[in-house]
C-alpha cells in the first residue's frame, strides 16, 4: 500500500502532499476533505487542485525554494 502511495504523490501532482507539509495535517486528511467538497460542488475544487499544482511545478521549475542571503 506504501508504494501505490508514493507513486500517486510523485506522478500525480503531490498537491495533497505539499498543503500537509505546510500546514501541519496529514496529507490523507486533506485528501479526503478534497474528495468531499469535490461531492458536494459537483467537482469544482478541481479547478483549484489544478492551480495549485501549477504553483508547485512553477516554484520547482524557478528554483524559488532556495534559501537567500538574508535567511542567516
């Protein structure tokens, strides 16, 4: 089951995976609330899913998670 897990979190985005790690939650919570407001609103959290990925894949592409000069 662990690696059904990390295949989905590195093939599919990992947006459930980065909001865990930024706030705090595990990412199975989080993954679940997506699943039920995307139930309830007819799938539009899809459209914010979608954004989000495209805000890792940008940072990741553009390096922007590298520590500056002034985190001494």
């Amino acid at each position: 089951m662990e690696t059904v897990r990390k295949f989905f979190e590195t093939k599919v985005f990992g947006v459930c995976h980065y909001l865990g790690e930024k706030f705090g939650i595990r990412s199975s919570v989080i993954r679940m609330y997506f699943i039920y407001a995307s139930f309830l609103t007819f799938g539009s959290p899809i459209i914010l899913y979608l954004v989000i990925a495209f805000w890792i894949n940008l940072k990741q592409y553009l390096h922007l998670d590298r520590p500056s000069v002034w985190d001494l």
